[in-house]
C-alpha cells in the first residue's frame, strides 16, 4: 500500500510581503507618506471651498431664477456701474417694455427700526421682494406675485428678537425722515408682516426684510427727504433685478439693456466673478489635481529606487533564490498603494475638516451663505483625491523599481560578501 506525502505549501510570495515592509521597514515607500498626504491635504481644502461655494450659488442664486434674472446697478455702485445712466423711472420704464421682459423690480437704499409691538433694537434692510424667490419661509406665505405695498417679509428672528409670532399682524416700525443736508427725524410706519424665513437663508445679508418697490421708494424717498416722484426722477433706484421669460432670452435682453447706457449682468455670472476667492479657487484646485498626480509619480519613482537600492541586498539573495523580477515589482506597488492609500485618506479627512471650519470667514469674503455642510465634495472629486496619489505611487513604482531592480542580482551579493 502506497502512501503519498502531502504535497509542502508553496511559501509566502515577496509580493504578498508589501503589508509587513510597508509597516516595519523604514526603508518602504512609506516615507512618501508626508508629502503625499499634505498635496492630498490642499486639494481636498480647494475642493471643500469650491463645493461649498458653488453649493450656495446653486441654492441662492440660481435655485431663486437667478438663470432667468439680470441684475441693474446705479452708478457709484463700482467696477463698469461708475459711469452707468442712473436707474431712474424713465430707464426703468423702457427697460421693462424690452422683448423678453416680465418685470422689472427696484432696488432701494432704506431700512426700518425695530417695531414697538416686537421689542428689542434691530434694523432690517428694506430690500425689494422679486416674485418666485425659493427664500425658506418657515411661517406664513410668500406670494407668487408682487408683495402689495405696506406688506413685509421678515428674518424669523433678527439680533435676537425672534419676530415669527408676529406673521398676520400689523406692526409699528419705524424709519428715517431726512430733514436737511445730514440731519432727520424718526417717524413711524405701519407694515403689515405676511411671512418670515429661516434667517440662515441671506443672499442679501443678514437681518434682510422684503418689501414691495412701491415701499421702499416711499422709505428712500423719506429718507432723502424728498417726494417718491422727485426721487425717481432725479436719484433713481441703487439697484434692480430684470426677470426675464426664458434663460435663452437673458443674453439679447442683457445686450439691450447695456445699449441703453445701462450697467447689466446676468445674475448667473455670479458663479464664475464671484469676489475674492472663490474664482481663483475653481482654477487652483484643477491645478492641485494635476500637481497631485505628477508629485505621486514623481515621488513613487525616486521613492522606489531609494528604497531598492536601500534594500538591494535583501532583494539580490531573494532573486538568487528564485524570485522573479515581478514578484519584487508587486511588493514595491503594494507598498505605493498602501502610501497613496493612507495619503489621500488622511488629506481628504484633515483638508475636510480644514473646508469646513473656513466656511464661516468665506461667507464674509464671498457674500453668500456657505454651510459646513456645503464643503462637503462631490463624490468624484472625493475619490480624485483618495485615487491620484494611489496611480501616482503605483506608476513611480513600476517605473522606479524597474530601474532600480535592473542590476545583476549574482554580482550584487558578491559585492555585499552575502
């Protein structure tokens, strides 16, 4: 009777090594891992900042018709509004018998005072309401149409005072009467308030009412101390938004209203000139991406052949014992992957956090509302920057170790007395 004897397991491959060497061994492509992760680190910031930036675009913006608006600026207002014709009622006017054109609605320069009924010290900018806003209004109602004058939209709650118990009532505000060059008087109006939103929501600012134009040319007017006429007529409005039919009637309307002297931009280019960072931002992180990659390559070559040469020895007496050139190369990738891996992780953790915590200073610097929540990245762009500094590593690797593994392993151990 014949016995057969068990066939000895095939032992442990260089290639399923990389795991071991990659923790233990400081001559591993782990010493890749800071530099790589810090890259990895910066483009997860820019895409957070791009996100979150373009994230309060899409929501009040564009969400509110901004596609379909165009915004008019009075001169002093800055940039190509400086010698700008002055919005007065009779710009406004041709401006809103334009082709396309569904309304026009002004803009002015006037706030109202705390109400008595409500308490407290507020100021609430009087800003003229546009029909179809997507504001959040957490009581009452904004209507599809105009806001009809002495009505008004309020934050639910402004420095403090919350003002939401006081949707459907009539309350006392007050506001500026001008009396003379630089002096005036208080006196007082009645508003009715028919909504108020989550005061989170502010395309306008914080602490931002909504009034009908026909209000708040009587307030600016008061404020200047003239007549609503006599103030359209010589001052005009600071600002006002064209809603126009169709998104693909904004650019002739816009031509137009620029050939009537008129300063006119698409709400909807906000999203490529908007001030301060963000612009820049779009085009850093696209540079970042590609920095990113070319760094992880370059990094896994010269890391690679470092780390050959470092354990050159140990890698000629595996090739003598029969160790093919292959199997060597999957060790050096395993522990590029595990480095790009660990990299882009760490980056795309620290650089979210890091997102994150500047979404607060860049509401200022941007003028719109950018969440922590906003910063967090499209998924693709999440997996660019767990994904590049793995290609990057693994690509360097093979071209490194390739290089690097090309000496006579025989001539290497007799040179090292192995």
């Amino acid at each position: 009777m014949s016995t057969t004897t068990p066939r000895p397991e095939a032992p442990r491959r260089p290639g399923g090594w990389s795991g071991l060497t990659w923790r233990r061994d400081g001559n591993s492509l782990r010493r890749a891992l800071p530099a790589v992760a810090v890259l990895s680190g910066l483009l997860a910031v820019c895409v957070g900042v791009t996100s979150g930036a373009s994230e309060a675009v899409e929501r009040d913006v564009l969400s509110s018709g901004g596609l379909t608006q165009i915004e008019l600026s009075a001169p002093g207002s800055g940039g190509d509004a400086s010698s700008a014709r002055p919005l007065t009622a009779d710009i406004l006017d041709e401006a809103g018998k334009l082709d396309g054109v569904v309304t026009v609605v002004p803009d002015f320069a006037a706030s109202v005072y705390a109400a008595e009924e409500t308490g407290g010290t507020y100021v609430l900018g009087a800003n003229g309401y546009v029909p179809g806003s997507t504001m959040p209004v957490v009581k009452g109602s904004a209507p599809k149409d105009q806001l009809a004058d002495g009505q008004i939209i309020v934050p639910a709650k402004a420095e403090g005072t919350d003002l939401a118990p006081f949707v459907g009532k009539t309350v006392t505000f007050s506001h500026t009467v001008g009396t003379g060059p630089s002096t005036g008087t208080t006196e007082d109006i009645r508003l009715t308030v028919v909504a108020a939103y989550d005061p989170s929501w502010q395309p306008d600012g914080p602490g931002a009412a909504y009034v009908s134009p026909g209000t708040g040319l009587r307030l600016a007017a008061a404020r200047a101390g003239q007549s609503p006429q006599q103030f359209m007529d010589e001052q005009g409005a600071q600002s006002a938004v064209v809603v126009t039919r169709h998104q693909r009637t904004v650019a002739a309307v816009t031509s137009e209203l620029q050939n009537l002297g008129v300063s006119a931009s698409p709400v909807s280019d906000r999203i490529g000139n908007l001030p301060g960072i963000f612009g820049a931002v779009q085009w850093l992180t696209l540079a970042l991406a590609a920095l990113l990659a070319a760094v992880s390559l370059l990094l896994g070559a010269t890391r690679a052949m470092d780390s050959v040469r470092a354990r050159l020895a140990q890698f000629a007496v595996l090739r003598v014992l029969g160790e093919s050139l292959a199997s060597l190369r999957s060790l050096l990738v395993g522990e590029a992957v595990r480095t790009g891996l660990a990299a882009g992780a760490i980056g795309l953790v620290a650089g979210g956090a890091t997102a994150a915590l500047l979404a607060s200073p860049l509401s200022g610097a941007l003028g719109l509302t950018i969440r922590a929540a906003d910063t967090i990245p499209a998924p693709w762009w999440a997996l660019a920057v767990l994904i590049l500094p793995i290609l990057g590593l693994a690509a360097g690797a093979l071209v490194g170790g390739r290089r690097a593994l090309s000496d006579d392993p025989y001539l290497t151990v007799r040179r090292n007395n192995l």
